[in-house]
C-alpha cells in the first residue's frame, strides 16, 4: 500500500516501518529467514533516508530487533554484534531512549547468559535495573530481577539470587493475570527450586519445581500456547520435578 502511495522504488521511513512490522509478524510464527529479510529492507532503507554513516533512533530499533532474531536462532555472535550496534545509535542521539537503552541492556544480557558470560551479563542487568524506574515498569524490573538471579545463581553467589529472584517474585505475583505472567512465574519457580537444591534444601526445592510444573501444565491446556519456550520450560521443569523426588526417595531410603 505504502509503495503504490510514494512510488514503487523509493524510500520512505513509512515503508521501512512497514517491512519492521512484518518482520515482526514472521519472528513471532518463527520464520526467521523471512524475517531477517525484511529487517535487512527495512535496515538498508532507514540508512538510505538519513544516511549511511547518520545516527537515528529507527536504526537502534531495527538493530535491537535484528539482535533479538539472530539470538532465536542461537547465532549469539552476530546478536551481540547487533545489540552494541544499537547501543551506539542510541548513544549518539540526541534524546535519552530509555525504554530502548534498557530493553537492549537486558536483550544483550540473555545473549550472553546464553553464553555462559554471567558476569558480563550481571554488569549490564545492574546498569539496566538502575534505568528502571521502580513506581512503574514493573514487568521490566520483574524480568530483570529473574535474570540476575539466574547469574548470581551461576557465580554462586546464593544469597544475592535469592535475593533477586524473590523481587522477581514478588513483582511478577503484582502483575493483572495472563499467559505471560504465568510462564514468567513459573521460571522463577524452577529457578528458586536450583537455588534450593544448591544449598541442600530439598523439599523446598520440590514444593517450589511443583508450583512450576502446576503453572506450565495451565498454560499448555490451550495448544495455542504451546511455544517452543514453553515445551522446553515444560520439559526442564518436570524433569527437575522427577529427578528431585528419586533424591528424595533416595533419602528417605537411607
């Protein structure tokens, strides 16, 4: 529609927020290469209109989308190449961004959680939970706290991820019910249920890989939201459940 309104050939930011939209359409039904193909238009036209080398805002989002994408697909690389590359649109701006500035913090922390980098990840959490104002964001903050506890929980520093992951808690347990609040809860739980395990507490740990479970068996009623997220926080979860009542069990027998 845009293109038969400014003409077949030109660049207009209306048709590169158009092929982003699309993009997005075919990054939540996970046709990622069609995907990366509209982004790339939407990338090389934004940079047509205001110039190669010229900072602007609609750059760092189409950035911080591509990051996102190529983190889907586990080529963790080229998503922390993507996710820098929109830090340094946004720094160049004229305007604050926050919102983006803190939404690219934490989309590059999972990439490098992803990877194992914990301790780079907490940095950029911490800078990101700072920009997060607490009177409102919740979500934001909530989805930060879960994933400084998953580091604090992997340097082992216990005491610091139970902090974190309780914050998480309780912020996620604040929030108007849906779909997304209770997949949300429901890894907070399996992590809380780690951190127990770690120090030794078992029936706490199954209480907790319970409540998860319960959480992740509601959602999957519905096959529509069966995501791949889903079927593998369905299959960590039960697995976690199982394998803490064979210790149990092993316990008991003792």
């Amino acid at each position: 529609m845009y293109k038969a309104v400014y003409g077949e050939g030109t660049n207009h930011n209306a048709i590169a927020a158009s092929y982003r939209g699309i993009a997005d359409v075919y990054t939540d039904t996970g046709e990622y290469t069609k995907s990366l193909h509209y982004l790339t238009l939407s990338l090389d036209m934004t940079k047509a209109i205001h110039g190669d080398n010229t900072t602007h805002i609609d750059i760092a989002y189409t950035y911080h989308k591509l990051g996102r994408l190529y983190h889907n697909t586990d080529q963790y690389t080229h998503s922390v190449h993507c996710y820098n590359m929109a830090l340094v649109q946004r720094d160049r701006c004229n305007t604050a961004h926050l919102p983006l500035y803190t939404a690219v913090l934490v989309s590059l922390s999972q990439t490098l959680i992803s990877s194992s980098d914990y301790k780079h990840a907490k940095g950029l959490l911490l800078l990101a939970l700072k920009h997060s104002p607490t009177d409102y964001c919740k979500d934001t903050r909530a989805n930060i706290c879960q994933l400084l506890g998953q580091c604090c929980l992997h340097l082992h520093q216990y005491r610091k991820c139970w902090k974190y992951l309780y914050s998480a808690l309780c912020y996620y347990e604040s929030l108007p019910s849906s779909n997304w609040k209770m997949k949300s809860l429901a890894q907070v739980h399996l992590y809380i249920s780690y951190l127990c395990l770690h120090l030794g507490h078992v029936s706490q740990a199954i209480e907790h890989s319970g409540l998860a479970l319960d959480l992740v068996e509601v959602l999957s009623v519905d096959k529509g939201n069966v995501t791949p997220e889903i079927t593998r926080l369905y299959t960590d979860t039960k697995n976690m459940t199982l394998g803490l009542y064979s210790t149990l069990t092993l316990y008991v027998d003792v």
